[in-house]
C-alpha cells in the first residue's frame, strides 16, 4: 500500500503558501464535468491525472490513497471507468 502525501497544491508564486485555484480549474474541467468535488479533484489533479483515461496509470488502491479521494468520488470515478471500458492498472 503507498504511503499517503500530503496534497500539494500550484503555489502559482504566492508567497503566503495560498494555493492557485486559478490553474486548477484550467485543468479539472474533465473531473468537474463529472460532479466530482472539489478535493477529489485537486488530488487528481496534484497526481498529474487530468483525465479518465489517465486512471490506466495508476491502480485503483492508489487513487483511494490519494488525499482528497472519498468514497463517492471513488465510486463515482468506476462508474465512469465502466462506460469508457478503462481499467486501473494492476
């Protein structure tokens, strides 16, 4: 099992450590069009994973390792797996 990271958001060069909400939602769109909540999507995002079929990088252990990552979006996430006919990687 991977050791949970603490989330690590764009700092976008604030310097009081604020995240950049701004260059998240340049790159959620995909995560938000499929009502996941805001930080599932900043954890799919912080992992490089800007898209559903980016899911085939990771297993499916690892996304619910992510920070941010609950049941519904999890659940939500295999939902939309399915009808794509993506699987998480082994």
């Amino acid at each position: 099992m991977a050791k949970k990271q603490p989330a690590q958001f764009p700092s976008g060069g604030n310097s009081g450590g604020e995240a950049n909400f701004d260059k998240y939602a340049a790159l959620d769109g995909e995560w938000r069009a499929i009502g996941l909540s805001a930080p599932a999507r900043r954890a799919l995002v912080d992992a490089k994973l800007l898209k559903v079929s980016d899911l085939r990088k990771i297993s499916l252990e690892d996304l619910q390792d992510l920070h941010g990552m609950g049941k519904s979006a999890i659940a939500r996430i295999k939902v939309v797996m399915a009808g794509k006919k993506i699987t998480f990687k082994p």
